[in-house]
C-alpha cells in the first residue's frame, strides 16, 4: 500500500511570524480520513518570495504514490497563487487544483479521478469554490 503525504501548509505575511499548523490539521483529518503524522510541524522561513509557512503532515492511502498538498492561508491574507512568482514551489504549475474559500487552498501537483471526491468534500464543508487552471480537464469535464 502506497501512503499519500499531505502536508498542511500555513502561509503568513512576509514577516517572521508563523502561523500554526497543527490548527488545521485536525480539521483536514476530519474531512479527509487521513491520519495525522505523529511528527513535529516544521517551520520554514521566507524564501523566493514564497512568505515564512509551517507544515505538518497527515497520511491518506492513495494507493498509487500520490502526493496532495494542502495550504492554509490565514485570514486577511491574499490567497497564494500558482504563478512563475514562486518557482519550485508548487510543482508543475499545469497540474495544480486550488481550492479556495475562507482563506483555505487545496493542491494537488498530480492527481487522478479517485482523488476528486476528496477535493469534492474539502470544498462542500470549507465553503469554496475549485480554481483550476485554463486548459486542466476534471474528471467533471469528462
């Protein structure tokens, strides 16, 4: 059984504040079902104009090695966008999905049809809406 890492990501403005990544977690564990690492949230400082994030970890079985990444983006914040502004950060910009309501973002750098009623669900209960970029199909193009 392949395991999927999501790791929670929380971006602050571009000071040294941090905002906590263990307040989302729970919260993404719920919607999800993914079990929360049992490692520390890491913190990284600000770096190609991406601002000072934490992260922490929640394990879903995809079973074919897929890697969904979530972000948390504190209120009053400009949502992150996925643009040549924050290059090697998110990936292959083509492949990303972005969930945004109240502030919250859902990546996913690669992504098959098993894994959009996970995104369906995060957008249902956060009240958002699916960003995705021009030229991306969904399994709801199909």
């Amino acid at each position: 059984m392949t395991v999927i890492s999501l790791p929670l990501l929380t971006a602050c403005s571009a000071s040294t504040t941090f905002i906590d990544a263990n307040e989302g977690i729970d919260q993404l564990s719920d919607i999800t079902g993914c079990q929360i690492s049992e490692q520390d949230q890491s913190f990284e400082p600000a770096f190609n104009g991406v601002p000072p994030f934490s992260s922490r970890t929640c394990l879903l079985d995809g079973g074919e090695g897929e890697r969904l990444y979530l972000s948390v983006v504190p209120d009053g914040e400009e949502p992150l966008k996925v643009d040549d502004s924050f290059p090697g950060y998110y990936g292959s910009a083509d492949r990303d999905l972005i969930l945004a309501g109240n502030n919250w973002e859902l990546h996913a750098a690669s992504y098959r049809d098993e894994y959009w009623p996970v995104f369906k669900d995060v957008q249902k209960e956060w009240g958002g809406k699916l960003i995705v970029p021009n030229g991306v199909e969904t399994p709801d193009d199909k």
